[in-house]
C-alpha cells in the first residue's frame, strides 16, 4: 500500500479538492457498476438522449435531412468511429494487416501489426520479408496502434503514407493496452501483479523485444522508429539503456516528443500531483486507469463525448484542438483510450515533480522525506545523451508538453528539432494539415536515413533548431 503522508503537504483549497475528486470517482463508479447492470435498452435509451438533447441544442440537422456528399462524409466519419479494431480501421481504406504476438522476456504478449504491402499490391504469405525498408510506429500514453489509422481521409493516415512509399510499417502495443491484455505464465488483468509496470518495463522489455521480433521476422538488420509522445519517450528510455538497439535503429523520429514535461496547466490538479504522485493510486488504485472511458462513450452521442473530452484536455493541458476538425475528432476519439496501468502514470508524475526522466522511484514519499534520503539513494535517469542513434524532433510549438530547449539540452548534439507554429500535441496526428506539415517532414527524415552514408553524415554534423512557418517553409538556426 502506498504511503501517502499529507499533513503540512496541502493547503485547504487542495484538500477540498481531493475530498471533491473522491466524491466524484465514487459516483462514477456507482453510475458505472448500476449501468453495467442495466440492459442494453436502457443504455441505448440514454445515448438516444443524448443524440436529441444535441441536436436539439445545436440546431444541427440529422444525417437523413442532409446533402448526399455530406451523407457520405457523415458516413465514412461512423465507419471509422464505429470500427472495432485495427483490422476494421485498415480495411476502410482497402489495406490488408497482418497481426503478430510478441512474447516479452518477462512473459507479456504484446500484439503487433503490419502492413507489409502498398494498397492492392500482391499479397505475401505472412511473416514473411518484403525486402523493403522496416518503419515501427509507436503510439502514446492511454493509447493502442488504433490512434494511427484512425483517419478520415487517407493522405492524412501515416502508416497508408509509409506503406505507399514503399515501406514495411509495423504497429507497436505496450502491456496492458486492448491489444496486449495477457501473459504467458503471470496472473492476468484481474490481479494486481499484471498492472505491476511503469516506464522502465516499457523500455527494458517492451520496446527492444518488440523490435528484434520485427527484425527477426522481416529478416533485416536495422529499422527505423516513429514514436509519437510517451511512444518517443519509451525510445529515448530504451535507446540510452540498450546500447545495442542503437546498432539496429537507424533513425528515431519523434512526434510530439515526451521527456519531463513541465507540468499540466490546471494549478491545482498540478499542485497536487506534484506534492504527492502516489495520490494516483489512493484515486485508482493499483490496477489498471481510466476504465470507465468505455462506459461514458457508451451512453453519450459521440459530438457530446468529444466536448467532454475537449473540455478535459483544455482544462489539463490547455489544447484547444483548433487544428483537428470536429468529423476527425469524432472519427478518433472513439480510438483514443486505451488501457494502461497506474503505476505508469504515477511514474510520469514522478518525472513532472522532479523534472529529470528517471526511471521509476519505488521509494518515493513526496518532498518530506526527498530531502532526508537524497544523501543515500537517488532514481536513475535514463542515460539519453548516450544515444547514437541519429535523432529528428517534430513537435507543435503551442504544445504545452514540450519544453524543446530542455528536451534538447539532454540529447545528443546532433539532435534536430523541427516547430510547427500554433499546433498541439495530439495534432502530430489528427490536424487537418499534417498531410503538409508533419507527414513531408517523416517522409525525407526517412529518406536521409537510407540515404549513402555520405549524405547522412552531413545531416549529422550539427544541431538544428527548426521552425516550420506558417507556410510549410522551414527556417533553419545552426548551433
């Protein structure tokens, strides 16, 4: 059970806030379980509702009323939004995934997908190499591969993207997630034991075992790696402590990379978990977090589900999701959570609190006794300037995740960093621009990775600090 110790560690406006957080966590798992209970009729009597409250509200016309081209758009944003899996979500657009296991050396099963040909391309038989260059995509916190292809419109999608220009893309999935919800000798997701893991199991296990899988079975020597927020982050962990993964990764792309954010925008959230990251498992215990996302997208309209969803990333991170449209929220938000374990995201509170990427801290207390112990122990940080592995940045320059001189100043010098003005985090993926901004950018880091290895080495001879302008141009600034 985790210590929590308070006294003198929180003002009063703090303790009315976790007294009120508690509240509200009980009455939703109050609301949660009779739900549960109650037939689906009921259930669909609420989501109906909803569907009239909102269109009552908004004045918007249901899909019936509307144009024929507007018919088809609502349309394929249900397709989407209504897909159940990864398999579901390729097929729309006429792609062909293959599905893999890859057993962890501590015993998880992580389910890992590929997309080995080009659209109408003649299928291999599965497992099999391609002969084409190997890309693995990685995807973020409370997150599964879903969040990638979960697109409204194909040259928007950067796995189609990749598999189009000739490459064989492969999908990764942490433990835990909707994909990777067993092991092979350990207990399972109803026990506390499964839920047992944090940034670093991610790292030593995760990551590098589903790499060498990818080259084992593709049958090549080096891949490159795509990485978007916590899936950046569980690279540069892995990369500085598996010296090896650096022989084998030839470029590490980063989108919307994640480090040691600054902190969350809502004060008193911050406050908070910052004065005691361990309040996490007093909220949700020690299994797994956010379970009940499934539950409120059962019974809200979708529009409604992403105002509650854009209210709880303005109110947390202050993104105003300007850049993504409304069809494409509705299409992927359906896809954007995800199971993971608590442990985990204690652990970036952790991060956040001491502003160093450490690897988790299981003798944490909070400030009170930090500064008793400092002279015996101290969480490891993870070792990232030792990364060989050639580095690109790509983030959005309102993203209030990403502090880019810090991240930089922890990197090597040959890192590059590439700002897109007035985009967010989660716009890495879904902005109604990344077709121009993002996916170009991918695409010729890719390129200067599997070029001779002259014209490497001159990309790698300095530092950059990029900016995309608000034109797609980009401005260099040399260190």
């Amino acid at each position: 059970m985790a210590r929590i110790p308070f006294i003198g560690r929180l003002r009063i406006s703090e303790y009315g806030l976790l007294i009120f957080g508690s509240i509200l966590l009980v009455l939703e798992s109050f609301i949660r379980i009779v739900t549960h209970l109650m037939p689906d009729a009921i259930v669909d009597w609420f989501y109906q509702r909803s569907r009239q409250f909102w269109h009552k509200v908004t004045g918007q016309r249901f899909t019936a009323e509307l144009p024929k081209a507007q018919r088809d758009q609502r349309a394929l944003v249900e397709r989407v939004r209504a897909a159940v899996d990864f398999e579901d979500l390729c097929m729309i657009w006429g792609y062909v995934p293959e599905e893999h296991v890859v057993q962890t050396k501590d015993g998880y099963l992580l389910t890992v997908h590929r997309l080995p040909s080009r659209k109408g391309e003649r299928k291999r038989r599965p497992g099999t190499t391609t002969g084409k260059p190997v890309v693995y995509l990685h995807h973020g916190l409370l997150m599964n591969s879903e969040v990638w292809v979960c697109i409204t419109a194909e040259e928007r999608c950067l796995p189609f993207v990749l598999a189009e220009h000739g490459y064989d893309v492969w999908l990764g999935n942490n433990r835990g997630n909707k994909y990777s919800r067993k092991t092979a000798h350990m207990g399972n997701v109803h026990q506390d034991s499964f839920w047992d893991y944090s940034i670093d199991e991610f790292c030593l296990f995760d990551i590098p075992d589903s790499i060498h899988y990818i080259l084992r079975t593709a049958k090549v020597d080096k891949l490159s790696y795509i990485g978007f927020s916590q899936g950046s982050a569980q690279a540069f962990a892995a990369l500085s402590v598996h010296p090896d993964l650096n022989e084998v990764v030839d470029i590490f792309v980063a989108l919307a990379p994640a480090m040691a954010p600054p902190g969350l925008s809502s004060p008193i959230v911050d406050a908070l978990m910052k004065a005691s990251p361990s309040l996490m498992y007093l909220f949700f215990g020690r299994r797994a977090i956010l379970s009940s996302a499934t539950f409120w997208q059962s019974i809200l309209y979708p529009p409604i589900f992403v105002k509650v969803i854009d209210i709880g990333l303005r109110a947390l991170f202050n993104w105003r999701g300007r850049n993504i449209t409304n069809s494409q929220k509705i299409a992927a938000y359906a896809h954007l959570y995800s199971f993971t374990s608590v442990k985990s995201v204690v652990h970036w509170f952790q991060i956040m609190r001491n502003q160093k990427f450490q690897m988790y801290d299981e003798d944490f207390e909070g400030p009170s006794m930090a500064l008793s112990r400092r002279a015996f122990s101290r969480p490891a940080r993870f070792p990232t300037r030792n990364i060989v592995t050639p580095i690109v940045l790509l983030y959005g320059m309102s993203d209030s995740l990403v502090d880019i001189e810090v991240m930089l100043g922890e990197l090597p010098e040959n890192a590059m960093a590439i700002g897109i003005p007035e985009h967010e985090h989660v716009d890495m993926l879904w902005a109604e621009d990344v077709h121009e901004l993002v996916i170009p950018q991918v695409l010729e880091a890719l390129k200067q990775a599997h070029a001779p290895q002259g014209a490497v080495e001159d990309v790698e001879t300095v530092q950059t600090n990029e900016v995309l302008g608000a034109n797609g141009a980009v401005d260099s600034v040399h260190a």
